[in-house]
C-alpha cells in the first residue's frame, strides 16, 4: 500500500505554513500499526524536504510534533508488516480531533 500518495503529499505541502495552528488545518491522513503500538495524523509536511511530517502522535501517549516520513514507509514490524494508511478516514479539523483524543 501506498502511504503517501501525490494527493496526500500535495494537501499535507499546502498546509506546510499554517506550522503548529490546529484550527486552520485538516486533519489528511492517517496511518497505523497494524501489529504494534503506533498511530499517527498528518497535518502538514515540508515541501522542501518532504521527509519532514508533523501532526498528532501516538506511541505511548498523544503528543503533537514531527515525525519521518522515511521512517513510517520503511518500518517493517511483526510478521513483516508494515505502516499502514487507514483507507477509511475522512479529513477532519485537527484541533477537533485534538480534543476528542485527549478526552479519552
């Protein structure tokens, strides 16, 4: 599966200079651990260096801040598998997603 398609990345660039502003920004993709701990949201991404990611975290609790787009394509964990991109998910205002994640 492809993570990053031209339409995420090119959503994910055009929202690069909002920076850390949750309520102008969609939330535009998420991805997943399928066997393992690990979820993350993708507000925006670098346009010069499309390594660089930011959204909203979780691996031991929600955080928000930047993570590696190599590093999400690359991982391969239990049985071999990889990240994976919840197909089903509908862009979402990510100050809104903020605050449902931390009420739980």
């Amino acid at each position: 599966m492809e993570l990053f398609t031209k339409e995420i990345e090119a959503k994910a660039k055009e929202q690069y200079h909002k920076g850390n502003d949750l309520e102008s920004q969609v939330v535009i993709a998420k991805f997943f651990n399928p066997t393992g701990a690990g979820t993350w949201y993708l507000l925006n991404q670098d346009p010069e260096d499309t390594n660089y990611c930011w959204g909203i975290c979780h691996i031991f609790e929600w955080e928000i801040g930047s993570f590696s787009k190599s590093d999400l394509v690359e991982y391969k964990g239990k049985f071999g598998l990889g990240i994976e991109r919840d197909l089903y998910f509908e862009e979402v205002n990510a100050k809104e997603l903020w605050e449902i994640l931390n009420k739980r």
